[in-house]
C-alpha cells in the first residue's frame, strides 16, 4: 500500500516532553489541512537509555505516515514546526496487532523506529531482496515482535528531503522484549548467536555509518 511519510526533528535545547506536545499539534494541523483517511505518528518521548545492545541515538524525531488524503492542500512545514522531508512509500506490514485502544492513546508498549540507506555499491534489486526475503524472516523468527511496519522509500515529495531507501517500525508489546538482550535476541542460550547472526545480515545490506535507531512512541490520531 502507498502512503505518505512526513519526518519532524527536535532541537537539542528542547525537552522531550516539549517535543511531544509540539508533535500533537502538528499531527491536528495535517488532520485539518490533509483530510487522511489515517494518521499515526512514532516519535521520540524519552531519553533512551544510556547502555543499549542496539545504539539508539538522542535525537528527537517524529515520523507520520498519512493514507487517503482527501486535500490538495499545501502545507508549510518550514519554520517552527521542523519538517526535514515528506516521501512517498510503499508500506508492507509481514505481522500486525489487533488494535483495541482509543485515538490519541500511545500504543501499548515500544517502537523501534529505524531510518536506514542500501549499503554503498549493492545492486537495488539486491538490496530489496536482502532485505524483504532475508531480514524481514530473520527478524519475525528472533525477535518477539508485535507489530512490523517496512516501508520502502519511492520519491521524495518535500523539497530539499534527505534522502533514506527504509523506514521501519517494530514494535513491541513489552518495553523489555526490545531493552532486555536475554528477550529481544533469546532464548538466552543463543543469545550471542543470534546477535551475531543479525549483526552480519543487517550488515550485508545496510549502509551502517548511516543507519539511525530511535527508542519511539506509537500514537494513532486517526484509525
């Protein structure tokens, strides 16, 4: 399914909580000024913590995926309220959640919100396939997942966009099935194993100088 994806970025001297305000009212602008069928957000809400086997950065960030919009209307993200880029993407969902909780409501739990490039000099089809037949299994087989949201990047729809080839979300019905390695990577055993494992595949695709993880928040404000 296509979809719309706008990202928002926060300044260092801006709070978390701050942030988050400041992204709910900017999701009721794109409600009013786009008209989408759906509108959620996965943005950043808290500091992650400070020793993580997965290197979430500090930043703060808010990615909105838009479908159905029913306005040719013209929005100006500049200025205060940070947009860094809009594309167009072809969403996949491989497993999803049932959703029984209110609009406006965090989804339960916690997201892993990645923003990634092919890796330098591999073929696109080849980039695609290790990442739609390889990593997407691997990951459904190792990690408790709940909800997998793979987006892969079309065009860029805002001008002066930074370019990304994937946006991922994952998310997780537990905090501790992503920030414990004994139940994201477990059963505790295979443990190094299968980080190893998911280190040389990600690696086999991924540009990882560039790769941006992000300890994120779920919110619906249109199902």
């Amino acid at each position: 399914m296509q979809k719309e994806i706008y990202i928002f970025r926060g300044s260092c001297s801006e709070s978390y909580k701050s942030f988050a305000r400041r992204m709910f009212d900017v999701a009721d602008i794109l409600l009013e000024q786009f008209g989408p069928d759906a509108l959620k957000a996965s943005l950043t809400t808290r500091r992650p913590p400070r020793f993580s086997v997965i290197p979430f950065r500090n930043d703060k960030i808010a990615v909105f995926s838009l479908t159905g919009r029913t306005k040719d209307s013209v929005l100006v993200f500049g200025g205060e309220h940070g947009c860094s880029g809009g594309y167009l993407v072809e969403e996949a969902i491989p497993v999803a959640y049932e959703k029984t909780w209110e609009d406006r409501i965090p989804t339960p739990g916690i997201c892993l919100l990645t923003l990634f490039h092919s890796k330098p000099g591999l073929d696109y089809k080849l980039f695609i396939s290790r990442w739609h037949k390889g990593h997407t299994p691997l990951s459904l087989k190792l990690h408790p997942l709940w909800n997998y949201n793979r987006n892969v990047v079309k065009e860029s729809i805002t001008e002066n966009a930074p370019w990304y080839d994937g946006i991922v979300e994952e998310q997780f019905q537990e905090g501790s099935h992503l920030l414990n390695p004994l139940i994201f990577f477990g059963p505790p055993l295979k443990v190094p194993w299968h980080m190893w494992q998911v280190l040389a595949d990600t690696k086999s695709f991924i540009d990882m100088k560039r790769i941006e993880t992000y300890l994120a928040t779920e919110v619906h404000f249109l199902s």
